[in-house]
C-alpha cells in the first residue's frame, strides 16, 4: 500500500537520470522556501550531483505542511531510487568538498565498517562529547578531530543513508525535530551504526529552539524510554528478560531459569 505523503513527493525539473539507468544518489528535501530549494540545487549540481546518475525529489511544504518530516522523508526514502539517498535541509551549499570528496568518505566507511548505515556532518558521540565538520552561524570551518567518528546521533542538515538497510524514521512520531537522532536509534536497533565524516558544507541556519521543539523532545523521550525500558519478553519457547545493565541482565538471567525449567517439564509432558 502506498503512503499518501508518496503522491506529494515532485521533482524540481525535468533533467534526471532516464528510466532504467543506474541512480548513484537520491537527494531528498523538505521545501518551505523555493529560492532557497534552486540556490541548493544549482550548489550541488556544481559540485558534481548532476542528472546523469542523481535524481532529486522534494516534497513542497511552502503553502502549508503536506508532510512532517518523519512522514515525509520515509515517503521519500521509499520512492528513491538512489544506491546512496542524501537527506538535506534546502539552505545546505556545498563549499570546497564535492561529490568526488563524499564518494571517497564513503568508501573509506565501506572498508572501516561494512555496517555503517548513516553518515552526517554534525552529531552527538555521547554525553557533553560531539562531532562536528560544518560551517554554519555557530562558526566558520567546525572540525572536530578524529574523523570518521562514530556517533549515536545525527544533526538533520545533511544525512546520507544506505537504503538498502531497510529502516526508517519512526512512524508513531511526528513534527520536525529529533528525527536525525530517531533514524540514528531505529539503524542501531537493527545492528547498524551511524558515522559523522569529513564533509565540509555549509549550513546557513544554526537552529532554534521553540514551544515545537519542546512538544517533539517530549513525544521523543516518551516513546524512546518505552522502547529501551528493561522489560521481560515472552515467547513460545522462553522467557528472556531485556536490561542495559549488567546488573540487571545478571538479576534477570537468574530470575529466567525456574521459568525455563517449568517450561520444559511442561513441554516434556506434553502439556500446554
């Protein structure tokens, strides 16, 4: 069944790579502001994503929000046809880093770890610890050491996915916030890690924060806390107890062990 947000998907132009060719990259917006969109489109265009082998799709949210950025980047991510799809805000320009540059970062992903699945410019390592390559209103030409880093989270603005993955954004939150970090979640819990590299563009927004923000932290914490609460997990055959802790696995193994036995008395007898 197709999502409603797939009928809103558009493209920018005519020139994109003909049916049936090989799509090396899928770029992917959300546009409230159609000069901005062209001023983007003709950056990365120089810069080497042109329509031989890059196709661009858009979702046009200028007159009013069509799709919110979970819904409508999943619609997107389900229609590309793209070996790489890039996920970028439309006030993103590229700067002296090219697609030459973001085909050799790749590569070198692909030999360091073969189950990345995310790469970014900016995200969160772990707690009071981030990594950043980017030039945006919080300063010129951020580079933080030791890249490629693996990080837990990913800042919306520019983020590169391997779809053949198989993952999304999550579909039971909604807004515009938090969801590069949501997407970050949903790849690890199906084994997948997320890498911010070393690619330098430019950002022309440094964010705000608002009364929508708040709303999207909330709904992110709340479902998030749910989904990684320790919890016992029943099925057919046994009984497993899920914790982060070591304490709590060791406290939930030993809990599981009368349970189990029970269960094969009861199988060995051929009661149900």
């Amino acid at each position: 069944m197709i999502d409603k947000a797939e009928t809103m998907i558009s493209r920018p132009d005519a020139a994109m790579p003909a049916p049936g060719a090989s799509v090396r990259y899928t770029l992917a917006t959300l546009v409230t502001d159609h000069i901005q969109y062209t001023k983007m489109l003709t950056s990365f265009r120089a810069g080497g994503f042109d329509s031989h082998d890059c196709e661009y799709l858009f979702i046009d949210n200028s007159q009013h929000n069509k799709a919110c950025a979970y819904r409508g980047l999943n619609a997107m991510l389900n229609k590309a046809r793209g070996e790489r799809v890039i996920l970028c805000h439309q006030d993103v320009r590229l700067m002296s880093d090219d697609r030459a540059t973001l085909d050799v970062r790749l590569d070198d992903l692909n030999h360091r770890d073969p189950a990345w699945a995310l790469a970014g410019n900016a995200g969160g390592v772990g707690p009071g610890t981030l990594a950043i390559r980017i030039t945006d209103p919080h300063g010129a030409n951020q580079h933080t050491t030791d890249l490629p880093a693996r990080v837990m989270s990913l800042d919306e603005n520019f983020i590169v996915v391997r779809p053949e993955a198989r993952f999304g954004f999550s579909r039971d939150l909604t807004g515009f916030h938090l969801y590069g970090a949501d997407i970050c979640l949903n790849a690890a819990m199906a084994g997948y890690t997320a890498f911010v590299i070393d690619f330098h563009l430019a950002h022309l927004s440094g964010g705000t924060l608002s009364q929508s923000f708040t709303d999207s932290l909330d709904a992110f914490r709340t479902k998030w806390s749910h989904a990684l609460a320790p919890r016992w997990l029943q099925t057919t055959c046994t009984l497993v107890h899920l914790s982060g802790t070591p304490l709590g696995q060791l406290a939930g193994g030993l809990a599981e062990k009368p349970y189990a036995a029970l269960r094969r008395r009861l199988a060995k007898s051929g009661e149900r």
